[in-house]
C-alpha cells in the first residue's frame, strides 16, 4: 500500500511539471481568474493523486487530468450561484420578457455594435467583461452554456448530466445565450 | 407568422438541433421581413464564433506561475506522507 502512494507520488509530481501549464490554461479560459484557476489545478492534481490506481495509461494522463479539471470548474459555478445573488431562471425569464411587447415585437430591439466580436479573442479586458456577465446567469443557463460551448457536450449527454428535457435544454441554453448578448452589448459592444 | 420572441428562441435552438423544415422556413420568412431579428442573429452568431475560437480553435498558453506550481508540489509531498 505504501509503496504504491509513493509510486502514484512520483507519477503526479512530474505530471504537476508536465501537465500544470496546459491545466492552467484550460482553466483560465473558462474562469477568467487566476487565482480561481491556480487552486482548481491544485485540486485536480490533489484529486488524482488520492484516485492512486483510478489512472495507468500514461499517454492519457492529460486527458485524464483534464476531465477532473473539467468537472471542479463545473463545481465552481454551481458553488459560485450559491455565494452570488445570480438571478433564478425565472427572474432571468421574465427581464427577458420585458424585451417585448405583448406582440412579442422587439420593444429593445440590439443596437448596432461599435467594434466587432471577431476582433475580441485575444482582448483580455473583453472576456473580464465576458465573464462578469458569465457569472451573473441563473445558476441552469451558466452550467449548460458551460458545457455546451466551453466543453462542446452533446445535448443529449447534458440533459442526462442535469437531468432535463430536450426542449428544457434549448429554453435554458437560449435564456444563456440572450441574457449574455445582452449583458455584453450594454458593458463592452456599446460603452 | 413568427413573432421575434420566438425568432430570437429559434436562432438559439438551430444551433443546439436540426430545426424541423417547416420552422427553418417560418425562420427565414421572418428574417427577411425584419431587421431588429436580423442583427440579433448576426451577433448571436458572431459571439458563438467567438467562444468556438476563443475555447477550441486557439486554446490560450498562458503558462502557471512557477509559484504556484511549487505549492502545488509542496503539497503533494505533505499530502502524500514522505
């Protein structure tokens, strides 16, 4: 039993100095904190070496690592909706409702943006902007917006994960995407 | 007739499924009658290329501070008993 700790000890201490940098990028991209994605690293390498024999195939260990990674983001921003005052999908729901009439016509309908999001992939000061809005999603719209495009889940594997329906799935994941095109239009495309 | 709350739920729902054909066709006759939905969808498109780009195409490399990662060494070690 010693004997193998110390094998897995060996293992995860080189990975800490092989795998740490491409860890830490994917968990930057996706928190847009350092600081958030520095301890979430250090759990997944925690995480790994207490799984001992969960691991052998060496040239799979960063995709090993980075599915733990994967799920302590995701445990972030559930974490994150309980310390922050996020909206409830309803609330979400219905200041999304006020964009239209009771025809359902735009009453504010999206301006025309001054710069141009193609441009936005290496702008750092955007995706702080990005991820303040990011943050302030009902805590369904985060996660399945997280998995769907930061993650590229299937659908189906995401309803099954949050246990929802189909047509429950594109609801939220709309509710996401509107309430971000929203938030990022009046913090950065228009100021 | 679609109304553009609907147009706005379909855009969303074209990027998670297959529409049906005849809501992909209700989608494109409204479209071409309105423009408040036309820029909506142009951005929602536009951002959708974003993140693809930002999350998948060109992963960021901004590498760990070697600080941090001689804590994370640190306690492994403590961690681990030696």
């Amino acid at each position: 039993m010693e004997k193998e700790l110390k094998q897995s000890k060996t293992d995860i201490s080189a990975w800490v100095g092989q795998y740490a940098d491409p860890l830490f990028a994917y968990a930057l991209a996706r928190t847009g904190r350092g600081d958030v994605a520095e301890d979430l690293v250090q759990e997944t390498f925690l995480a790994a070496l207490k799984s001992g024999d969960g691991f052998r195939q060496e040239s799979a260990a960063l995709t090993w690592l980075t599915g733990i990674l994967r799920h302590k983001i995701l445990d972030y921003y559930r974490g994150l909706a309980k310390k922050s005052a996020s909206l409830t999908e309803e609330q979400a729901q219905s200041h999304m409702d006020r964009w239209f009439d009771e025809k359902g016509m735009w009453k504010t309908p999206p301006k025309s943006w001054a710069s141009s999001p193609s441009d936005m992939v290496e702008n750092e000061e955007f995706w702080q902007t990005f991820h303040h809005c990011l943050d302030a999603l009902p805590v369904q719209s985060r996660e399945a917006f997280v998995r769907r495009m930061m993650d590229e889940e299937e659908t189906k594997i995401i309803c099954k994960e949050m246990a929802l329906t189909q047509t429950n799935l594109w609801v939220i994941l709309h509710r996401g995407r509107a309430l971000l095109r929203d938030c990022l239009e009046k913090n950065w495309f228009m100021r | 007739m679609l109304s553009c709350k609907e147009t706005a739920r379909l855009i969303s729902e074209g990027a998670d499924r297959s529409l049906p054909l005849h809501r992909r066709f209700a989608l494109r006759l409204h479209l071409m009658m309105c423009d408040a939905c036309t820029s909506y969808r142009r951005q929602i498109q536009a951002l959708q290329d974003l993140f693809q780009r930002r999350f998948h195409n060109k992963p960021l490399t901004t590498p760990m501070q070697p600080e941090a990662k001689d804590k994370i060494m640190k306690i492994i070690r403590r961690e681990s008993g030696a």
